[in-house]
C-alpha cells in the first residue's frame, strides 16, 4: 500500500470529485483544481459540490483556484478536466509540476481540430519526463456511484508496467478494483467512442425502439469502435475489456450517462441547443462524434452508426430517418 501522497486533482467535476474523494479516504492529501470560485468555496466550506449532488466529500479534501499552487510539488496529478480544455488547462499547469511526478489522466474525449486523445494532447504540452510515466484510468463508473462507494472495476493503461502498477497502487481500494494495461492507445480510444455510441443509444430509446435495437446497436457499435481502434495501433484485445465492451455497456444503458440523456431527448424531437443550455455537465459525446467521424474518413473506416450520430449533432438530422438508413444499408456477412 502506498503511503498518504501529495494528490493534485485538475478538474472539479462530478468525475474528479469523485476521485479525489477516493483518494483523500484512503489517506492521501488531496487538493482539487476548479476554475470556479464558488465550487471551491463550496467544497472547502461545506463539503459539498454541486456537480455531485447529496454527496459529503471528507473534510479533508481541499480545493483552491490557483493552478500553479495546487500542483507544485503534487506526487500525482490527476488530469480531469473536460476533454477540449485539457490541452490549455495542463499547459498553464506544465511549468509547475514536479519533476517526479505522476500524471494520470482521467479525461475521456478526442481534442476537436486536432484529433488528438488525451494521451497525444499531453505529450504536446508536457514535458518528456512526465509522459514517460503516464497513465489513463478508464473504464465503466459513473462518478455517482464511485462517490457512494458502490463495488466498480476499471482499468490504468500505461507503456511502463511499472507506472500502471503504481497508479493500480494508489486508487485501488476494497471498492474500487483497478487492472492494468498497457494499450494506451486503446484505452484512450474507447473511452472517446463510447461517447458517441451512448449518443446513438439514447435515441433508440427516445425513438420508442425496444432492447432488440439497444443490443444490435452496442454490439455493432462495438465493432466500429473496433475497426477504427486497429486502425490506429489499438489492440483488439481491449474493445472487449473494461475500457471497452464494460464501459459501452454502461453508457449506453445506464440512466446516469449524459451522452444517453442527450440522445434521448434528441429522439423524442428536443433541439440539441436547447438540451445542452441545460445541462449543467459536459456530454462529451457531442463534439467527439465530430472528431471520430474525421478520423474515420483519415483511417478509411466505415462506421455507419457514426456517420449517422454525426448527421443527427451536427447537420440537423431527423433521428428516425438515420435509423431507418442504418437497417435499409445493403445487406452483408457479419464482420
């Protein structure tokens, strides 16, 4: 067991709280970054977070809005921002980390324009050292149920065995199983896509289409997801792991995914504007459906249910017309 650690933790939404407050049980000093004032002061004062409703947080948990401060001298620096601002929030971070420290990302999204995963948007603003070690925790667990300590197992990836078994070391706990794994590059993959197949998912059920279509939809969701991660060195070995068929799965069937709740009002005919204005959280699967529909296209993947979720966010179209393209496509074996 690793002893009580310097823990810094960028990013104070439901998911980061959630971890922070896993870490700061078992005993590890743990300080979390929000770029909100008030989230800060509501942590610190009455520990409490409104991104994770109902949830005491220790009282030892700490939060603060300075960047610099909170990771300067940190151990381990948990990155859990949303996917798109990782890139500038861990830039400002850069300058201060430790030299020794472990980066563990738990961010899951690819970076618009760029088409980078969170592992690529790192390498291109933290120093070498720090990449060296890096880790991606990813996997099936809603930050609810992690933050009410309910049984969740996931996965850290690492190219350093010993990395990933160090991270495995810090977060698990009798609650919290972790596994290790060393295709990162899968892990960070699945953890975008499922996004987009949650998105998909949702809008069966808004559509009024029954479990029949929810388990077509995830098992051939899970093919694409597949097609596109070899295509990009990913091993197909963790399509069908906890990064990947586990997280799919409760995503796309669990009432707690924003992604599906975006999906399932797309279905019964809300604007997708409309639905993000209120929404407090981030649905990550909105913006990821755009950059995985361009890789595709650069990795000369077909990924139908993609195209379609793709043509629903971005160009307005009708959802029970995209489904009905996807059963009409030409007939073919299995792949």
């Amino acid at each position: 067991m690793t002893d009580g650690l310097s823990i810094a933790v960028v990013g104070a939404g439901a998911w980061g709280t959630a971890l922070a407050a896993l870490l700061a049980k078992k005993g590890h000093a743990v300080t979390i970054w929000s770029y909100e004032p008030e989230v800060a002061d509501s942590i610190n004062q009455r520990h409490l977070n409104p991104y994770l409703v109902d949830v005491a947080l220790p009282e030892g948990l700490r939060a603060d809005t300075d960047l610099a401060g909170v990771v300067k001298g940190a151990a381990v620096v948990l990155s859990a921002s949303p996917s798109q601002f990782v890139g500038s929030i861990m830039a400002q971070a850069a300058d201060s980390l430790a030299s020794e420290a472990l980066v563990v990302s738990a961010s899951k999204g690819i970076e618009l324009g760029s088409l980078r995963c969170m592992d690529e948007v790192l390498d291109w603003v933290l120093p070498p050292e720090h990449m060296q070690r890096f880790c991606a925790l990813s996997g099936p667990s809603f930050a609810r149920e992690v933050a009410d300590g309910l049984p969740t197992a996931v996965v850290v990836a690492s190219r350093t065995a010993e990395a990933a078994e160090r991270a495995q070391d810090i977060f698990q706990t009798p609650y919290f199983r972790v596994y290790t794994n060393s295709d990162v590059v899968g892990v960070e993959l699945t953890g975008a896509l499922k996004n987009v197949m949650a998105l998909a998912a949702g809008i069966t059920v808004g559509l009024g289409y029954g479990q029949n279509t929810m388990a077509a939809l995830i098992t051939r969701g899970l093919a694409e997801m597949t097609r596109l991660g070899v295509a990009m060195g990913a091993e197909s070995a963790t399509f069908s792991g906890l990064a990947g068929m586990g997280d799919l799965v409760l995503t796309c069937t669990g009432s707690l995914s924003r992604n599906r709740t975006v999906g399932v009002r797309l279905g019964q005919g809300e604007c997708l504007d409309e639905i993000l204005a209120d929404m407090t959280a981030v649905a990550e699967g909105v913006g990821t459906a755009a950059a995985v529909h361009e890789l595709a296209a650069r990795h000369g993947v077909e990924m139908p249910i993609v195209e379609q979720v793709y043509q629903i966010v971005m160009e307005d179209k009708r959802p029970a017309d995209a489904l009905r393209e996807l059963m009409l496509r030409d007939p073919k074996p299995e792949d």
